[in-house]
C-alpha cells in the first residue's frame, strides 16, 4: 500500500511540475494590417447626393424562390460616375395587396452611360415567395410583383 501511495505521489509531482513549466503559446495572429479596398475609399470621400429619379432607369428585376439576394439592372443616365443608389422597393401579391415595402442602399460605381446589376439581400428570409417573372419553382410558393423606385443617388 505505501508503494502505490509513493508512486501516485510521484507521479503527481512530476506532472504538475511539468505543467508548471511549460511555455505559453500565442497563437493569435498579431500585427494584422487590413488591405484598403474601393469600397473603404467610397466610404471616406464627400459625394454630391441626386434625389431625382431620371438619373438612374431601372430593369430585370430578379428574385427566385430558394435566393437569398435580389437584383435589378441598373443604367447610368446621368454625365457623372454614380457611386450610391438608394431605392424603394414595394411588394405586391396577385391581389394588388402590399406584402412589404423598404428602402434600401446599394453600394456600386456605375460610370455615365453604362448599366450595372444591383444585388442585395432579399426581405424573404424564409425562401417562400418568388419574383412573377422568375424562373417557375417546382414547389407552391407565393409570387409576388414590385414597384422599384429610385430615391436619390450619389455621384463623384
């Protein structure tokens, strides 16, 4: 019985002792420096804000049932390079009643004359609904239309 004690008593002090006098070892990444991207420049200069809707024409509205983005075309009519839009996007069942309305900020350079695809997320968060003029799914689901506005835009 003394031997079994003496053992476990050494085998104790050996492993705390070896616990005590091990190196701690960092293993976060220090000194990161992050990459400045376009978007952080957009972010940091002055733009001159549009609120009329003829700078911008609007097309190809998209939203298939299982997506979780949205997205629209949009044309630049303006002489300046947009670097903003803002738009207003109300759904509507095929009863004409209204399902959801919002506003929301797209981010992208679109240069004078030129047209850019908008993506942003979709308000359908549990894939139920889908665009009337979207790809059928094979499952029910509740089609909806929109009417897409512009609120202003951005420009350099």
């Amino acid at each position: 019985m003394r031997l079994t004690t003496a053992i476990i008593f050494v085998v104790l002090a050996v492993a705390s002792h070896t616990g005590l006098s091990a190196k701690k070892i960092k293993t976060t990444r220090s000194r990161l420096v992050t990459e400045k991207t376009a978007t952080d420049s957009l972010a940091n200069t002055h733009h001159k804000i549009m609120t009329c809707d003829s700078a911008v024409a609007l097309y190809g509205f998209d939203k298939p049932l299982q997506s979780l983005y949205e997205s629209v075309f949009a044309r630049n009519l303006t002489d300046s390079t947009i670097c903003c839009v803002y738009l207003t996007i109300e759904y509507i069942d095929r009863k004409e009643r209204q399902l959801h309305k919002r506003q929301c900020r797209v981010k992208t350079l679109i240069p004078p004359g030129e047209t850019r695809l908008l993506r942003f997320p979709s308000w359908d968060r549990q894939n139920s609904f889908y665009y009337e003029k979207s790809r059928r799914p094979r499952v029910e689901a509740t089609r909806f239309n929109v009417i897409c506005n512009i609120d202003s835009v951005e420009i350099d």
